[in-house]
C-alpha cells in the first residue's frame, strides 16, 4: 500500500534562500514595428503578394497559398528584410554569437483564408526563422510554439494554473506589424483562421553564411 505525502502548510522555512534557475531557455523575440512602419510596410506588401498570387491562376482565391521562396531577394521586400536583418543582429548579440556573418536562405509569404492551418514543423538546418504578420485579424491572430522535450511529456500532473513553465504548448497572441523570432528547431503550429479575413505572413530563414556554403544547404 502506498503511502500518501502531504503536503503540509508552510511552515516557518529554515532556507536560507530558494530561487528557481531557468536553465536551457528557448528565446523567441518578440519585436513590433512602429505603427506608422508597419502600416505602410503591410500595406505595401498586400498590394504585392495579392498581385503575386492572382499571376498564379491555378490557385484559387479560397484556398491557402505560399509563394516562391526567395521572397527576401525581391526588390519590394527590402524594407522588411532590412527589419529582420536589425532583428537577427539584436537576438545574436543577446545570445553573445560571435561577430559573424549571416544570410537570410529563404523568404515566402503564407496567406490563409477562412479555416486555413498550418501543420507542425520546424525548419531544419537554418540558426533563427521568423514571422512578420502583415494581416492577422482577431480569430487568426495566434501561433503554437510547442515543447520539443519530449521527455517532458512522460509525466503531466495536473495544475491549478498554466503558465510558461508547465506548459506544454504555448499559444502568442500576434497582430499586425509584429515580428516574431525563434530557434529554428522550435516546432510551430497555426490554428485555423476563425476570422472572415485573409490572414497574410511572411516568413524568413537565417542561417550562418560559412555554415550553409560548406557545411549543409537549407532544408525546407
Ligand atoms: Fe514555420
């Protein structure tokens, strides 16, 4: 027979000091463009990606589309890539990465009508991955960043609170103008879009210049 521990009421505690270390933290970067930036930014962009897909008639308009991946070598991208680039050097100097330089490896846009999902994934072989929201209404304005520990998972007792460190899925609430920064093993999910509204990403690589000419090319 088992031997019930309860946990007692606390008692006047002989420690000295009791901290909770984050050891191995997962860094997403949250960064929001100015809203005069972002507006004209966004705006610009849906001029370009909706005239991006309408060249490709064999989409049709209700159906989810990505576009080519070499979005970040397009003349009308360049402001946005400027963006990420200042982002990118921000999250490496807050990791204390060595000065080195570093490309983006690809760029593409998602847009997802009504009830469009993204499946689980990471992208293999790139250091950082990023989504910038340039349309996110209410109802398509969240992404699931999920626990790549599986060991985590073995045991899930229940709690009374969900909170970062018990989770094991947290769901961010996004908008337009936001910019969104993670390892790129970090798996990531999208819920359908519960919203009337096309809901416009665009989504980048970045990856050590030396390591993908010599080492790996991207793997989509
Ligand atoms: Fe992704």
């Amino acid at each position: 027979m088992g031997v019930a521990i309860i946990v007692a009421e606390k008692k006047k505690s002989v420690f000295k000091t009791e901290n909770v270390l984050h050891i191995f933290p997962t860094c997403v970067w949250r960064v929001q463009l100015e809203p005069e930036v972002a507006r004209a930014v966004n705006q610009r962009l849906r001029t370009v990606l909706d005239g991006m897909r309408r060249a490709e008639p064999q989409f049709p308009l209700d159906e989810p589309w990505q576009s080519r991946q070499d979005l970040h070598l397009h003349p009308d991208f360049q402001e946005l890539v400027g963006h990420v680039h200042d982002a990118v050097e921000n999250a490496l100097a807050y990791l204390k990465v060595a000065d080195c330089t570093f490309q983006f490896t690809g760029g593409w846009a998602n847009m997802g009508p009504p009830g469009a999902a993204h499946k689980l994934h990471s992208h293999a072989n790139n250091f950082l991955s990023c989504v910038y929201y340039v349309s996110a209404e209410k109802g398509a304005n969240t992404i699931n960043f999920h626990d790549p520990r599986l060991q985590n998972q073995v045991v899930i007792p229940v709690v009374t609170e969900r909170t970062v460190e018990n989770a094991e899925t947290v769901n961010m609430n996004v908008e337009e103008g936001m910019l969104l920064l993670f390892p790129s093993w970090l798996p990531h999910s999208v819920d359908p879009n519960e919203s009337s509204a096309l809901r416009i990403s665009v989504s980048f690589n970045i990856m050590f210049s030396q390591f993908a000419e010599t080492m790996a090319q991207p793997n989509w």
